[in-house]
C-alpha cells in the first residue's frame, strides 16, 4: 500500500484517535478485577491513548 492511498486530514486522524482511545478506556472497564485484568488495563490504556504521539 502506498503512502498516497492515505488521504486521511489531521481532523479525522484526531477524531479517529480520540474514538479509538475512548473505546479502549470503555473496554478496559469490563476487564476483571484482578492482577492479570488490573496489568493488562493499564496497558491498553497507556497504549491506546498515547497513538497520537506515535
């Protein structure tokens, strides 16, 4: 896939992050209270909400 192919304005890349990190986050609630649900929580939120600064 070409670099041209990605027609994407800086207003729908910010929109599209900001959805996707907020469907992370609603995710994330639904993970067991547990070590292992509490680790892999903090991932996913440390990760999908830093996707801009990548």
């Amino acid at each position: 896939m070409k670099i041209e192919n990605f027609n994407v304005n800086s207003k729908e890349l910010i929109k599209r992050t900001k959805e996707f990190a907020h469907r992370c986050v609603k995710l994330s609630i639904s993970l067991p209270k547990s070590d292992l649900g509490n680790h892999i929580r903090r991932q996913l939120i440390r990760c999908s909400t830093s996707v801009a600064a990548n």
